[in-house]
C-alpha cells in the first residue's frame, strides 16, 4: 500500500512539474513516467489519460489551498482581517504554486464542466458566512456600502492578477525574478490596505 501511496506521489509531483513548464496541452503523457521513473504502462494503470491526470493534479494542490480560504471566510475575525488574512495567506501560496492561476484559467477556458465538477466536492470554499459579515458590518456603519460577491471579486482580482499576468507585469514595471517577488511579497500588504480604505466609513 505504502508503494502504490509513493508512486501516485511521485506521478503527481513529475506531472505537476511537466504541467507547469509545458502547459495541459504541451505536456505528454511519455515525459510525466520518465520524469516520475516508471513505464508509460505503469502511468496509465494509476490514470487512463492525460485529463485525468491533470484534474489529480489540480485537485491535489487545490486541496492545500481551499481549507486556508474556507478557514478565513468562516472564521469570527471581522472583514478587515479577512482581507489581510486572505491577502498574504493567498499570496503566499501563489508564491509556492505559481503556475496554479493559468491551470485554472486554461482548464476553465477549455472545460467550463471541469469546475462545476470542483465545486460539487466538500471543502469548495463557501462565501456564504463572508457575505453576512460584510452585510452586518454595512448595517453597523464600520464598511461603506458594497455589495459583497462584488468585493470578494475585487480581493481575488487584485490578488491573483500578478500571478496570471507575471510576464506584463515583469515587462511594464521593469523587474527582474528577484525584483518581482520582492515587489509580490510588499503586496501582501499593499492590497490588503488599498482594499480596507476603499470600503471602510
């Protein structure tokens, strides 16, 4: 059991790998088995095709991120918080999984079913709790009116864009790697505050 545990594991790594240098449709099923050590037979046996495979891959880092969301958006700390919490939590994992933003863009762009499939599986993070809060703090004068699928929106926007546009960004601010992670990391706050300022009275 803890073979098959470690192969998949290692599927799914060299696959993550292949995926984030080559795309979902530059990558092969041939480079993910060499690049995991087994046979192109050995790769099948554990997922049938290359969509398969990707949604493993997707769903696996996913699952890392969406307990951290769900946390923030459910927890008691007020709507101020939530968006600094969301801000460098989220941004902080960006860091780590940076290809995450195109998988999503180009799987959604290729297979809109793919995230109605995402969202039907518990732990798909739920606004729900986020939306009350934000309305309460309306009624009780700490936010300025907004209405709150339109400021979650606002917060994943201004959070992920740097991310799915790395290369713009890099190009129109003249920034190395370094001077781009540098400039990723002070955003962690910078957002979180241009956020807080546009929606506190």
């Amino acid at each position: 059991m803890k073979k098959e545990q470690s192969t998949e594991q290692q599927i799914l790594e060299a696959a993550k790998n292949i995926f984030q240098s080559k795309g979902m449709d530059g990558a092969r099923m041939q480079e993910i088995a060499d690049k995991a050590g087994i046979n192109k037979a050995m790769l099948h046996y554990y997922y049938r095709s290359k969509q398969l495979l990707f949604e493993a891959v997707f769903k696996n880092v996913f699952s890392l991120l969406a307990p951290q969301l769900n946390t923030i958006l459910n927890d008691d700390s007020s709507i101020e918080e939530k968006i600094r919490h969301f801000t460098n939590d989220y941004t902080s994992f960006m860091m780590k999984h940076p290809y995450l933003p195109n998988f999503i863009i180009n799987e959604l762009n290729r297979n809109e079913d793919f995230i109605i499939k995402l969202k039907n599986n518990t732990g798909f993070p739920n606004l729900k709790k986020f939306k009350v809060q934000v309305d309460n703090e309306i009624k009780a004068g700490v936010l300025s009116p907004i209405d709150a699928d339109q400021l979650f929106v606002n917060i994943l926007a201004l959070n992920i864009f740097p991310f799915l546009g790395k290369p713009l960004v890099k190009a129109l601010t003249k920034k190395d790697e370094t001077s781009y992670i540098a400039f990723v990391e002070k955003r962690k706050i910078e957002v979180a505050n241009f956020i807080i300022q546009s929606i506190k009275k």
